[in-house]
C-alpha cells in the first residue's frame, strides 16, 4: 500500500492493450454486481427488523431504488456525461446511479414504517436531484474527493432523512409502539442483509476509484475498518449492557460503521494502522449511539428515526469526511511518489498552483456543503410530504404491512379437547384436530388430543361429573 505502481494505475485501458481494457471493462462489471446487490439486498434486509413490516422494507426499498436508478441516470447523464446532445451510457453510469439510490436507501431508514409508496417515490425523485446538485458541486467545482461516499452518500442521505423525518414528526406514533420491535425470525432476516453489506462494502468504496493502486487501497483500507469496527461493536455492546449480553441491534448496524468512515479516505495513503484506528472509533461512537443519543433525539429533539441511520451513517459520515480531510492535508510526494500524487490529487499537473493544504480546505467544504444541502433540501422535502393526501397510515397503523399489502392469514392446526360429559362411553374414536384459520397475532397453543376412553376400563365416576 506505499508508494505508487506505473504497472497497475490509474487506468489500465488508457495504455492501449486489449488486455488491459478487457480487465478493466471485467472489474467494472463486477464492482457494478457488488454494488447493486448492496442496494437492492443489503439495504432491503437491514431494514427487515420490524416485526410486522418485512413486506414493505424489502418491497418498498425495491421500488424507490429501480424508480431512483432510472431518474439517477438522467440527472447524472446531463451533469457529467451529456455529449453531443446525448447522454453516454457506460457501466461506470449505472455504478455512479447505484451509488446515488444508495443515499436515497439511506433516508429511507429514518421515515420507515411512517410514510406512504408515493411519498417515497416524490421524496426519492427530490432527494436524487438534490444528491446530484450536490455531487456536481463537491467533486467537480470544490474538486474534494470523496471515494467511498462518506460526504456525498452518507452524510447528505442520513440528514436529509433525519431532517425530513423531523418535519414529520408523530405525536401519538406510541399507538404503534409494540410494532416498533422486532421478533426473532424479524431480526434473523435484518441480520442477512448486514453480512451482505459487510461482504460487499470494499467494493463499494473502490469501485469509483481510479484502476490500480487507488482501488487496491479502497478495498484494502475499507476491508481493514470493518474488521476493527466488528471488534469494537461487539465490545461495547457488551459494556453498556447491564447483564453483558450483546444487543442485536448494534451487531446488525455499528458493525458496518467502519465502511462509512473509511469512506472518504478510502483511496488515500491513510496506511493500515490508521484504517484499523477509523474502524476502532466508528464502531464505538456508532454503538454508544444507538444506545444513548437515539432515545434522546426522540425524547427531547422530536427526531423519530427509526433505524438509527443517525448512527450508523450520520456520526461515521462526518468522522469519515473529517479523516479524508486530515489526511489529504498531510499527503506529500514522499508518501504517494510524484505520479502517485498527480494521479490521486492532480497536484503538479491540471491543478499548477494547488497544495495539500487546499485540498484539505476542499474537504472540509465539501463536508460543510453536503449538510447545509441535507438540512435545506430536508426541510422543503419534509414540508412537502407533509401535505395530507399523500395516502400516509394513521399514527396508530404505522409498521403495519396489512395496511399497503395483501397479508395472507396463516392457517395453524387447532386441537378441540373432548368434553366427556356429552361423550357416549362406547366411543371408540378419538377426538380429531380441527383446522381453523387463524391470524398469526393469535396463534392458538396446541393442546393434545383426549385419549379413547377404553371399554376394558371404566372411567372414574369423579371424572364424568362437572
């Protein structure tokens, strides 16, 4: 991870050999595999945990990211890649639409179980405009560089949603409470959905970096900082638990806090130690979170944020965007060599007169503009949805899939025991189960049959009276 390769970097088709650009086209596709099974599986599953809601948090995640990627690739199109009166299509397109429908899963995080399809579909339509807007801005016009995502993705998607699930706060959403939880099986199936994310989140992070040394230290970095933020989750959780015992919610969440934070610096000589030292702090802040500033957020800030996003992606978002910071301030030839440099920063080449300093400045605006972006665009967004014929559940029917889906009742098999005082005492049949179609709030124990009164023994007196 020192120093740069003229080997491998920064992009293998540019050299002009036919190998290199099958290799590079074959990396690109699977980076693209890797991402949209991120979106479309990972995030879907993560958001499974609701006992009474597993329908809509994979469905609805389904719907607002294939509506996000085809409007995603519009707004892109027109901003970076509009040529000749056209817009390019490429797989870097669709990897770059992924990523922007990833912020959008993000915010949906914070509204889940309380907001209508068709307010995710408008909310998704602003958020993705304003996500592009933004990106537009920080990576082309501040010219910060932000690999991963940790400002444009995650700290623009989790206080765009915690904004917008402010203005929608519920006073009486206590009516639905107890759907709030989760179940075992609930919690088993969000759990699927965290080792997608974990497995995957390298190549999320590397897969907008330049080909060779740039995307080995994204996967490499990222691979380390989840790693240590496992450790540190499990630990903490641990600690703050009165008996010691591990909550689920932090293992589903903070574990995955290192890939957020590693996010920005991902492509940087940020060195192994320091990928280990981001993933250590993220999961600890990302845990201590969800057991102490969620309750207080909800109780004193009116913030209903139901999977924790502030968590697990507004606290890393800002340690990921204030590391990348640090670390392109401290960048220097000696570290990167000069070609690494250029090709990482531009400094020496298309950038004359830019230094590392500035480019630490650049980052720390590129921060700055994504939550001003967030808070704003949130605020209107939320104002907006707020509107009352948007189709929204009523307070006490929120987490409720029966209220969007067709919910098939469960049929579970029902034993009637047998009242011997109307039973002929010739009987020689056993009492038969019945099958009654019950709903699964209700399940009925079963009780065992009532064995045959045998004609051999006589059945005592005491028990034939009632």
């Amino acid at each position: 991870m020192d120093g740069f390769s003229a080997d491998s970097g920064p992009i293998w088709k540019r050299k002009g050999t036919q190998g290199g650009e099958a290799t590079s086209l074959e990396r690109d596709r699977e980076g693209f595999q890797d991402v949209h099974a991120m979106v479309f599986v990972g995030f879907g599953f993560l958001m499974t945990f609701l006992q009474r809601y597993g329908f809509s948090a994979v469905g609805f995640n389904f719907l607002l990211a294939a509506f996000g990627i085809q409007w995603a690739l519009l707004m892109q199109g027109w901003f970076h890649y509009f040529e000749e009166g056209h817009i390019v299509l490429s797989v870097e397109n669709i990897i770059q639409a992924d990523f922007c429908v990833a912020s959008s899963c993000v915010a949906f995080g914070a509204v889940l179980g309380k907001v209508s399809p068709m307010q995710l579909l408008i909310m998704t339509f602003f958020q993705v405009t304003l996500f592009t807007v933004n990106e537009f801005i920080l990576l082309n016009l501040i010219e910060a560089k932000d690999a991963g995502g940790s400002m444009t993705i995650h700290t623009f998607g989790a206080y765009f949603g915690l904004t917008v699930t402010w203005i929608l706060y519920r006073k009486n959403l206590d009516q639905s409470k107890q759907r709030q939880s989760s179940v075992y099986h609930s919690d088993l199936f969000a759990m699927i959905g965290t080792l997608f994310l974990w497995i995957y989140w390298p190549s999320f992070n590397s897969a907008s970096s330049f080909h060779g040394d740039a995307q080995h230290r994204a996967a490499l970095n990222t691979y380390l900082s989840l790693a240590a933020s496992v450790l540190t989750t499990v630990t903490v959780s641990s600690i703050v638990h009165k008996k010691g015992k591990l909550d689920m919610v932090h293992i589903q969440n903070a574990t995955l806090a290192g890939g957020v934070g590693v996010g920005t610096a991902a492509e940087m000589m940020l060195t192994p130690y320091g990928a280990l030292i981001v993933g250590f702090f993220c999961g600890i802040f990302s845990t201590l979170g969800f057991a102490y500033l969620s309750p207080f957020l909800e109780s004193r800030l009116r913030i209903q944020d139901t999977c924790g996003i502030h968590n697990l992606h507004g606290i890393p978002g800002i340690i990921g965007g204030i590391v990348g910071a640090v670390t392109a301030a401290y960048s220097s030839p000696d570290v990167y060599g000069e070609p690494g440099i250029v090709h990482s920063f531009g400094f020496g080449s298309y950038k004359v007169d830019w230094n590392k300093r500035m480019q630490g400045r650049s980052q720390i605006f590129g921060l700055l503009l994504s939550l001003a972006m967030a808070l704003v665009g949130g605020i209107i967004v939320g104002f907006i949805l707020k509107l009352p014929f948007w189709g929204q559940a009523a307070d006490e029917n929120c987490f409720e899939d029966s209220i969007y889906w067709e919910v098939h009742e469960e049929v579970n098999t029902v034993y009637i025991p047998e009242d011997l005082a109307h039973k002929h005492s010739t009987s020689l049949v056993p009492a038969m189960p019945l099958v009654l179609p019950t709903t699964s709030a209700s399940i009925v124990p079963p009780v065992p049959p009532t064995p045959p009164v045998s004609l051999a023994t006589s059945a005592p007196s005491a028990a034939l009276v009632h």
